[in-house]
C-alpha cells in the first residue's frame, strides 16, 4: 500500500466517524448510549418512571405485581407457617416512661428500639441513650416452629397498653403477642418499676410446644451500636468494654481497637455493653447454653464508640406445657454502690485496678457517699479526699523525712568525707563502707524510701478511680466545666508536630498546676536530701524529669485527678515544712546518731553494729553479683585483648 492510498483510507475514516458522531441523538454524556427494543419498550411503560437495576429487581417486581392475594397468602403460609397472620400490622411505638427512664418498644419486633436515661445527659446536653435509635441496633428472637427459623423481629405484636407512665414504687406491665389464635402466640412480657434504672422482661411460648419439634434451644440476638456520649472519645473508647459473668467469674474484653470475638461454652450468668459511666446488662434467671460476643470499634469515624454484637443460646425447657425465659435488664449508671446492691457482682465489670488497688478505691467510693450527704460540690469533696489520705499517710511522710534528714546529717560528717575521698574510683566498695557506717550509727538507707512508698498505692488507686467516676460526669469547679474530662484553658486546631502527639490539641490548667506543684515539691525535698555521687545525682536528674511526663501523660485525664493530685502536693509541701520547722533539728539528730554508734562498738569487737535487713542485704547480695559479672567482664574483656595481640 502506498503512501496516499494510506493517507486516503484515514480522510475516509475521520469522514465516516465525523458522520456518526454528528448525526447521532443528542445525549447526556455521562449516560451509557442503549437504543435496544427491550429499553424502548420499558422506557414506555414506565412512563418516566425509574426502571430496575438488575434483571433480579425487573423479575421480582413483576411477580410482585402479577401475585394474587392467595398467592401472597400461600407465601406467607410457607415461609411463615402459623405465624403467618403476625407478617402484617401498624407500625409504631409503645413509650414507656419511669423515673429513670424512657423506652420506645416497637410494635414490630416487640423490642426496644431506643431507651434514654432521664437523669444525664450526653456531653452536648442532649438525652443520653443506652438504646439509640439507630438502624444497625437490633435486638430478636430466632426459634424454632413447624420446621421453619422464624425471626421475632418479621412479626409484628400488638400491645397491652398504648403508653405507660409510672413514679415511685409503683409498677406495670407491657405485654407485646405475635399470635397465632388467643391460646396460641409468642409474648415478650415486660414489668417495669418507676423509681429503678432495671425491668424484668419475659419470653414466653404459649401453645406452641407442639409446633417447637425436637430442637432444644432458641437464639437471642442483641447487637447494639453503643453512641458518643463523653466528650473525649479516646477516654470513652478507654473504658468501654463487653463484659461477662461465667462459672461466677467476671471477664471483660480488652479495650482494643481491633475486632475480639469469642465463642463461651456455657454457664454464662449475664452479659454487660459497658461504656465509661453507664451499662447495659442483660441477666437470664438460669445460665445461657452458650454465646458468641463480639466487640468492634469503627475504622473512619469517632461514633459509635464500640459495637457489641451477643448470639445467646437459651434452653427450651420442656417440662412444662408452656415454654418461659425469664430476664433481669440493668440500664443504668456504673454506679459502684448501686451496681453491689444487686448481689450478681456487676460492680466487678468496673476497673478499680488491681485487687490490694481495688479495695481501696473501693473504701473511696463509699467515703465519697459520705461526703455526698453534706457537700454538694465535687471539687471540695475531692480537696477533703486528699486531706483525709494525708492524714492518713502523715505518720509515714514524718517517719520518711526524719530518716532522710538523718542521711542528709549522716552524710556532711568528717568519716563520710573520708570514705568518699579513698573510694571515689570504687563506686561498690564505697556503697559497702557507707552501709556499714550507717548500720553503726543507727540509720538504714532505706527509711526514707519505704515509707513514701506505702502511700504510693492511694495515689495509683485514684488514678483507676477518677477516670471512670460517674460521681464527677459533668460537675463543674472553678474553671473546669466536667471534672470527668480535661479542663482546656488553651486550645489550638490541626495537629503540632511532636506537641501534638504529647499533649494532643489542649492544656490543661489544673494538669499545668499539678506539674509545676511537683516541681516545687521535688526541687523542696531534694534540699534535704544527703549528695550520693554519680548515681544519685542521676536520681536527681530524674527526679526533675517527673513533672514534665506527669503533664504529658495526664493532659488529657480527668480534671478531678489532677486537681487532687495539685491538692496532695500543696498539703506535702505544707507537711514537710512544718515537720522541718518543728520537729527536725541536725544537732540533736548528730548527737542521737553518735550515741548509737558508742553503744553498737561496745557490744563487741569491731562493732558489727545493727543487724542489717533482708532488704538490705538483699542490696548487697545483687551488689556482689553485679561485681563478680563486671570481674568476668573485664577479664574475658583482657582475653579478647590478647588474642587480637596474637
């Protein structure tokens, strides 16, 4: 082929595509080009109305418009069998309000589409939901009947009351029945009381034994999507957890971010979605035959908070002519008082930390119910709290800072000097001779530290406790607005490399305060602290160190924790003080030292002095094998030396 045969070809092919193009219709250029006799023909008869999608939808809209009243019967009746009639029904809600609560039950399911809690609110001052209505929640029954899986929530129940309200002690029932004839139906049966955050709900078979077969057992799904209600939704994600109750021990997932899901065998006693303050807990009078639990937390989003997702097995019992489960529902606060009340060890699903931790947060909460009687303000009874603990810990601060006053004296005498001067190159031969003059004069090197370190446990516990109080949910003090949160007196937008990761997009004040408190303290003690070296400089260094990962680290935790740590390190400083000021004088402490150290020389030769602690010679002990391992090391260290030499 030649060059204008080619060159002909291509004019007549841009003519062709030119032509085409043209004098084709005028369309919409995202919509796909289809002239096709089938589409015309649909086109018209829809008559401007949206076609099906997929050949599936086209089918079964038209067997939808083609189906007789007894087909759509003789449909139902396979699919549905006696249960039939219970396919159709109106729509609608059954609101029930107590004291505590309101609850929407729907007509179609017979569940609870939603339940607020009437005393709180979420953070933005909005009803808090236990229940929320959200259309991935759902809460069903799947059983059994005349060799079908019915689904409770395909069924529609017709009510006993159209509404209820109740106060007090008075109480009332809502019976929600999918029926097959007036002896024969399913039953959801609830019993409310109007001054408790719990109700009793009932599953009930009635007539239907015959039609249950052979199979043993039924299913309860409840998947719940728990909401946003805290304003800090790491915090709230923190502590919010699936927890359970199985051969009468309390278990509770990891507040992971990834998916958990086990399979428990039996012997489940109940089944708690528990957020940071508030839970929702489901009880069976008799133990579940198994359960699948599921807990999940959004990839994209901060709500909701977690997903619970529980698959119940329950027994049918078949002794009786009519089958019945009956329940206890908790919704309702995390309440340690309130949740011990109940005698099923709910207060258990709570992280009071570990167990000697544990019950001293939980000696906190009932002094906290004391408290309550008398002051209305959290922030005071939080100040009180910390004065009452240092109270408590004061004969172990005065015990500490006399024994540390003591090493600071011990320490500027002549015979310490001179051991420092002919040890300086022997850091483990010094630390020896030091003992031995210590145990000589009275004075063990750890008095100081034990007793600070007894108190330590009330400062840890507080921190599992603050976090999760609901006592401190949205009260207010001074400038913090919620002593459950942070209190934010700086606030920035986007993310601020390296600050941003320590501190997040806030600074606390009372968490600043606390830091700066420790620093004053920590710089007030070391004063009185005797001079050790490297080493204990070192110490020093980390000391100082404390307060700016304290502020890192509680920037973002409860308002209230840091305002009692503030409050701690205020009335320490304070003790300390007085306790140098009035009961700590070096000459007389020198002069008592030396006395003790006559009387330990005359009780024998070379005076062994003290008898030396199991802690003390626990030191020593490690002390020597740290030696003998720096000895190996230096001569496998003078071995290597001389094989390379070689």
């Amino acid at each position: 082929m030649d060059r204008n045969t080619s060159i002909g070809l291509i004019l007549m092919g841009i003519m062709l595509f030119g032509f085409f193009y043209f004098s084709s219709p005028n369309q919409d250029p995202q919509t796909p080009i289809n002239n096709s006799p089938e589409t015309q023909q649909t086109d018209s008869l829809t008559d401007g109305q949206s076609s099906p999608e997929t050949v599936e939808q086209a089918i079964a809209e038209e067997e939808e418009i083609v189906e007789t009243d007894s087909q759509r019967t003789a449909r139902l009746k396979d699919k549905y069998s006696d249960f039939w009639t219970a396919t159709e029904g109106e729509d609608g809600l059954i609101k029930v309000i107590t004291e505590k609560l309101t609850l929407n039950i729907s007509k179609k399911g017979g569940y609870i589409q939603s339940a607020y809690l009437n005393d709180f609110k979420t953070f933005d001052s909005l009803p808090l939901p236990v229940v929320a209505p959200d259309d991935q929640n759902h809460f069903y029954l799947q059983f059994p009947y005349n060799n079908r899986a019915l689904n409770s929530q395909d069924l529609y129940f017709e009510p006993s009351e159209t509404s209820i309200e109740i106060t007090g002690t008075d109480s009332a029932q809502l019976s929600m029945k999918a029926k097959i004839s007036d002896t024969q139906y399913l039953e959801q049966l609830y019993t409310f009381t109007g001054d408790t955050y719990d109700f009793k709900y009932a599953v009930r078979m009635k007539g239907m034994k015959e039609g249950l077969g052979k199979v043993t057992f039924y299913e309860m799904n409840w998947k719940s999507n728990l909401p946003k209600t805290e304003y800090d939704i790491k915090n709230m994600r923190a502590k919010t957890v699936l927890a359970y109750k199985m051969g009468g021990d309390v278990e509770k997932f990891e507040a992971k971010d990834e998916t958990i899901k086990e399979k428990l065998p039996s012997l489940i006693e109940w089944i708690s979605y528990k957020s940071q303050f508030f839970s929702h807990i489901i009880v069976p009078d008799k133990p579940l035959r198994s359960a699948t639990l599921t807990q999940e937390t959004p990839k994209d989003s901060y709500e909701p908070a977690r997903i619970m997702n529980s698959k119940m097995i329950l027994e049918l019992d078949r002794k009786s002519a009519d089958i019945e489960n009956n329940f206890l529902v908790y919704m309702g606060p995390n309440e340690y008082t309130s949740l011990v009340s109940y005698g099923e060890d709910f207060e258990d699903e709570m992280d009071l930390g570990w167990s000697f931790i544990s019950w001293i947060n939980k000696g906190t909460t009932y002094v906290f119910k004391f408290l309550e009687n008398y002051i209305d303000n959290y922030g005071i009874i939080i100040i009180i709290l910390a004065i009452m603990i240092r109270l408590l810990v004061l004969p172990l601060s005065f015990r500490s800072y006399v024994s540390m006053a003591k090493m600071r004296v011990i320490n500027q005498t002549d015979e310490v000097k001179a051991l420092d001067e002919k040890y300086k190159d022997d850091q483990q031969k010094l630390m020896a001779a030091k003992q031995g003059l210590y145990r000589e004069m009275g004075v063990s090197m750890f008095g100081g530290c034990l007793p600070m370190l007894l108190s330590y446990p009330f400062l840890i516990a507080l921190f599992f406790f603050f976090p999760q109080s609901v006592e401190l949910r949205q009260q207010s003090f001074l400038w913090a607005h919620d002593l459950s949160t942070y209190d934010s007196f700086i606030s920035w937008e986007g993310n601020i490399p390296i600050i941003g990761s320590l501190l997040g997009n806030h600074l606390s004040l009372f968490t600043v305060l606390m830091a700066i408190s420790t620093f004053i303290y920590t710089f007030y003690s070391q004063q009185s602290q005797p001079t050790a070296g490297a080493a204990g400089n070192q110490m020093k260094v980390m000391a100082y160190i404390m307060p700016v990962f304290l502020l890192f680290f509680l920037n973002s935790y409860a308002a209230g924790l840091s305002l009692y740590y503030l409050t701690s390190n205020i009335l320490q400083i304070t003790q300390t003080t007085l306790i140098k000021k009035l009961f700590v004088n070096d000459e007389k402490l020198l002069a008592e030292m030396r006395e003790n150290q006559k009387k330990n020389k005359k009780k024998g030769k070379g005076g062994k002095g003290k008898p030396k602690s199991r802690l003390e010679r626990w030191v020593e002990d490690q002390q020597k094998k740290q030696e003998a391992m720096m000895k190996e090391r230096q001569k496998q260290s003078g071995k290597g030396r001389s094989n390379r030499r070689r």
